[in-house]
C-alpha cells in the first residue's frame, strides 16, 4: 500500500532521497516527463503543451527529523550522540523514542536521565533537547564513529499500522499522506496541463516549493497537506484546528498566507457539490507550501486541501483513512471542475 | 486631499479582503490609465503609457483586521489576528466585518488581561449558531477603530489612517503624473499588514525602472518615542532604512534635492522594526530602484491613527516632483 510505503519511507528534511524514489517508481510510465530540480524536487509534467489554465499540484516529500551534531568521546558518554531537531519537534515527544539514523537504518534510541534520579525541579519541566542523546549501542566513540557521522539525519522508527475504526498510525503522515494524494493525481487525465511538484525541505522553512513555483510558473496551485488536529481532551472548538473523520480542511489563513477567498470558496462549493465532507481549519498557527508558492511572479492563485493528523510532527501520528479517501475525491472534483470551466482566473 | 483620505478611511479593507477599495480606487483614476486590472494577491494596478522611464508608485490599501475561525453553538465567534493587532488592543472594542456586522470584542471570564486571542470571542447579539451562522461565516475579516475625526487644527484621528493617506496620495500622484504625460503605473497593493506579502508580485510583472513608496512611519514626540527623531507635522520623512531596505543613495539625494527646491523640510525614517512593501519591491527580479516617502503618524500598524495634512500635502508635493525629476 502507497501511504504505508511512503509513511515507513526514511526523508527528513534535506534527505528526501528515498521518498523521491518511491514516488518515482510509481509514476514511472504515468506522466510525460519527470525531473529532479538543483533543490531535490520531484516534478511531474502532463501535457504542457494543452491549453488552459497551468495547474500545479503540491505536496512535500521531507518530514520533520533530527541531525546527529556530535559524536561524544569524553568519558562515560562516549559513543552517544548528540543531535538537533530538522523542523519544529517538541522535545516533550522525543525521550525513549527509537529511531533510525541515515538510509541504512542505525537503530539508536533516544535516552535521557531515569525519573528515579532527577531531581525535584528537574521532574517539573520537560527535559530540554540539549540534554537529550541518541544512543546506538556502541561500545565507545571510534565504534560510534564508524557507523555514524556528524551531519548524519535521523527519523522516528515507526511502523505504518491500520487500527480501530479506518484510522491509520504511523510517523510522517505530514506530508506523505499529501505525497500520496498527489501521485493518484497525476494518474488522473485533464484536459489542461498539469503539474506534481513534490518538494522538499518544506519543514525548515518551505524552501523547495518557492524553488518548484518559480520554474513552473503556474496560474493555479493547490498544496496537498497533512495538518494539525487537536479535537481531544478538553479542546474547545477554537483550539481544535481540525476534527478526525470530519473530512479534508481549507484554510481561509495560517501563518504564511491569508487565503484566496474566491478559490477557497470555489473549493469548498465544489466538495458540497460533490457530496464530499469538508471542515475549515481553525487556527493561524502553521503553515504549508502554498505560503511560498502564492508568493513567486506574479503571484498565484489557489489554496490547499488537508488531512486532519492528530499528534503531527511526533513519532507516532494519527489519521483517518476516510479523510484520506474524501480529500483524493474533493481533490478530483475540484481538477475535474476546473476543467469544466467552474473556477475562472 | 481630506475629502478622499476621508472617503478611503470609510472602507473596511483587512488583509485579504481589499477587493472593494481596490474598486473605488481603480474607478479613481480610470479616465487617466490605459490600463486597470487586479492581480493575483489582490494589488490593484493602473498604467498610463508616455514618456521616459517606468516610474511605479505604491500604497498599500489594507488595513489591521481580525478574521473568525470559529462559531459556538451559542453563537459567539472566535477571531484570528490579520497583520499586527496584539489581544489587547482588539479587546473591549466593537468590530465590524467587510459584511458589515458589527460585535464587541469580550474577554473570556476570569482571565484579567487578554495576551492571547483565544481568550477573546465576539458577541455580535446573535441568540444561537444559527442566527450567528446567518451574519457571519469563518474567514469572515473584520476591523476596529472608530471613523475619522477633524481635530480642527489641520489633524485628523481615526481609523485605517495608515495607509489611507498614503493612496489618496498616490491616486493623486497618478492623476498629477499621468496628465504631464509620464509613463507612470500606480500600485494600490494588498496584505501589506501580515508582512509585505503582495507588493513583490505587482513590481515583478511592472517591472518599473524606479518604484516609490508611500506609507505611514511612526513620529517619536511621544512619551517614551523611539529615537528616531520623526515628528509629527514637521514634513515628509525619507526612508533611510527599515528591517527590509536600505535606501539607494541616488534616490535619497534626488529626494533632498527636490525638497530643498520646493522649500519643504524633509526628516529621515530610521525604522529598525518596519517591514515595508519598498524592501518587498527593491528585492524583485534583478533588483528594482526602490524608495520610500512616508508621511510620520502617531500609532504605526495600530488600528487607528493621527496624521498632520500639512505632512500630508508636502509628501504629495515632494513626490510628484521628485519622480518628474528623475525623468530627466
């Protein structure tokens, strides 16, 4: 399965190798033309030479991880190493997580000073990431040393696992689960030219999507996105941002873009239309590639269509396979009514 | 001058939501431009065609607002900042909304000061979701401030001031320009408020050999001002720098030039926090000549503040010649 694959596949931000790969495979055969940019974006092209409205369609490869910054040599923590976060991660989910370092798969954990020897304030406060290791086993530094090297990234160890009521566990369903939608995308046919840009480097600051718009220049783009969701314990309905199960999120503004209303509006017509299950993401907090991709030229119309993830940017993150399957038909019917002409520039 | 800061100060224009004053702004000066459009982001542009280099002007039409993300079943409404109003300044105020509902802003009981905008909701009277539902919808955008006041002597208080001066400024910038045949394009730019977000997008497709901007800079005769020297009803004041420009010094030395010669006395903008839509525009393409000529308020960014007319007619004076002179 596509989302288990791409869940399971090892890309942090700035390593997105893998993932790229896996996305190539599976539209070997399927678009016109595929091309890896200077940045490391995947773009795929189908039919550039039709006319109409050139659409681009967004969703980013890399996942929030660490970088293994030192190796210690002193003297009892020799062979542990220290590390920095690629992306926005709360040190609160790190402690006793497992992961795997580098494409070959170092196992390590993450380890931390036992509860029975903290001292009273120190249980009080979340254990800041500076104090934090990763810990792989090895006997001393040069051991360390010959698997792993500073600037060597690292991922949460998760398997992808289907639970409970059409829900889906795994790490990196931001953005896998937009990367996902995109390809069943392109597999799509259209009657104007269509492009798949799955970028990279979107955690540290949407860096690859700028790069991405400038060179495709399109009239309209819609990013594809895993977002927060936080309708749990005591949230009230303001602080919920999105609500597991309630369907694909528009967003009318977060952090980097105040949205297009008409498009937006365009979109959320287009879902009651359809009979698709749509909700407004709530909250200003966050951002997504669209943020830098409305920004390039002459600017770009468009918005973003997301998937509710409970837990985003932790180890283990939650979705519903139902809000997957309505935001791959909300996305269908908003290409299909573009070309039916119900969204004019 | 005043009738149309006035006039422009009446339109409720949050980021994003700038499509109604970019109308009245671009029917301001339809009969002069060969061409009128808005673009992508919401800019409102007009070009007129003639002589010498493209000369761009620019000032942003947004205003400060908040924008609803939530409606309870009792029909209260939860709100969102647009650009930089904090909490604080936003609670206990009456908001109206582009729709033109209005509320008063309530803090969450309990809570003794409002830091953050979850502790904030807006009454707007409704009895229950429904009728709330029936006046208001999520990314509605809404403004505070009161309308404008004359204080009588040659100041003005209200609302939206920022930047309302600047493009009644620049539409009669345009007009003035554009009748002396110049090649001159005018830019009424959108969601300047969240960052300088569009003002790049318009310069990129104008690609003009020089662009000025005119904005509102923050006076410091205050208690407790800024050391930058900038008063209020004292002139123009020169952007030296801000958090995204430094000025190019041909075009601050044509500016001193042009305000010796009209007898205006010139101050000079030294604004370490401003991000303004002229480092947005020099940072296009290649690089674009850019500069700006603000007019100093009491109350930068903030919802409501005062300007001094006599700054006002000197900022359009000053502009309008220093971009005939650079023609020659």
């Amino acid at each position: 399965m596509l989302l288990k694959t791409l869940s399971e596949a090892f890309g942090p931000t700035g390593f997105e190798d893998e993932v790229r790969n896996v996305i190539r495979g599976e539209l070997e055969g399927r678009v016109d033309e595929m091309k890896t940019d200077v940045l490391g974006n995947l773009i795929a092209v189908k039919g550039a030479a039709k006319p109409g409205p050139k659409v681009m369609l967004d969703a980013h490869m890399d996942e929030v991880g660490l970088m293994v910054v030192q190796i210690c040599d002193g003297g009892a923590d020799a062979g542990l190493l220290k590390f920095r976060s690629l992306g926005g991660i709360d040190p609160r989910v790190l402690v006793s997580k497992p992961v795997f370092i580098g494409p070959d798969r170092i196992p390590g954990v993450i380890g931390a000073k036992p509860v029975h020897l903290q001292a009273p304030e120190e249980r009080q406060k979340p254990i800041p990431m500076e104090k934090l290791y990763i810990d792989i086993g090895a006997k001393d530094a040069a051991d360390a040393k010959s698997v792993v090297k500073p600037g060597d990234a690292a991922v949460f160890a998760t398997r992808y696992a289907e639970f409970g009521e059409r829900a889906a566990k795994g790490k990196s369903f931001d953005d896998r689960v937009g990367c996902a939608l995109l390809v069943e995308a392109m597999r799509s046919e259209v009657p104007y030219p269509l492009y798949g840009a799955f970028t990279v480097q979107e955690e540290i600051g949407l860096r690859g999507a700028r790069a991405a718009a400038y060179q495709i220049q399109p009239d309209i783009a819609i990013a594809l996105e895993g977002t927060v969701c936080f309708d749990v314990v005591g949230a009230p309905s303001h602080g919920q941002s999105t609500v597991l199960g309630k369907g694909p999120a528009l967003t009318v503004q977060d952090a980097q873009t105040i949205a297009d209303r008409r498009f937006a509006e365009f979109m959320w017509e287009t879902a009651k239309r359809h009979g698709i299950p749509v909700q407004w993401r709530r909250v200003k907090g966050g951002s997504n590639d669209f943020g830098a991709i409305h920004r390039v030229g002459k600017g770009v119309v468009g918005g973003s269509i997301s998937v509710p993830v409970r837990y985003i940017h932790a180890p283990t993150q939650v979705v519903s396979l139902d809000d997957v399957e309505n935001a791959q038909r909300l996305l269908q019917a908003v290409l299909k009514e573009i070309a039916e002409g119900s969204f004019t520039l | 001058m005043k009738e149309w800061i006035v006039r422009l100060a009446g339109e409720i224009a949050p980021s994003g939501s700038e499509g109604r004053i970019a109308s009245v702004l671009l029917d301001a000066v339809q009969d002069l431009a060969d061409e009128t459009r808005m673009d992508a982001l919401g800019n409102a542009i007009a070009t007129k065609r003639g002589d010498g280099p493209h000369v761009m002007i620019a000032a942003h039409m947004d205003e400060p607002g908040v924008m609803v993300i939530d409606i309870d079943d009792n029909g209260y409404l939860r709100v969102i900042p647009t650009g930089g109003l904090t909490a604080s300044e936003t609670a206990f105020r009456q908001v109206t909304f582009t729709n033109g509902t209005i509320g008063l802003v309530c803090l969450e009981d309990g809570e003794k000061r409002p830091e953050q905008f979850d502790q904030l909701f807006i009454d707007i009277g409704a009895k229950h979701r429904e009728e709330a539902e029936s006046r208001a919808f999520i990314g509605l955008s809404g403004v505070i401030g009161g309308s404008v006041a004359e204080l009588g002597n040659g100041r003005l208080l209200g609302r939206a001031l920022d930047n309302r001066v600047g493009c009644a400024v620049a539409l009669q910038a345009f007009r003035d320009l554009a009748q002396r045949g110049l090649h001159v394009s005018v830019v009424f730019t959108a969601q300047n408020a969240p960052g300088a977000r569009a003002a790049q997008a318009a310069a990129f497709a104008l690609e003009p050999e020089l662009a000025i901007v005119v904005d509102a800079t923050p006076a410091s005769d205050v208690p407790g001002g800024k050391r930058t020297a900038l008063q209020l009803g004292a002139g123009p004041a020169f952007k030296v720098m801000d958090a995204g420009t430094v000025a190019p010094l041909a075009v601050k030395q044509l500016v001193e030039d042009m305000a010796h010669a009209l007898g205006i006395t010139l101050q000079y903008e030294v604004w370490p926090s401003g991000r303004s839509d002229t480092g947005a525009i020099q940072l296009t393409r290649a690089g674009i000549l850019a500069a700006g000529i603000s007019y100093p308020v009491h109350t930068a960014g903030a919802a409501e503040a005062m300007v001094d007319l006599a700054d006002v007619d000197a900022t359009l004076r000053l502009l309008v010649a220093s971009v005939e002179a650079y023609r020659k």
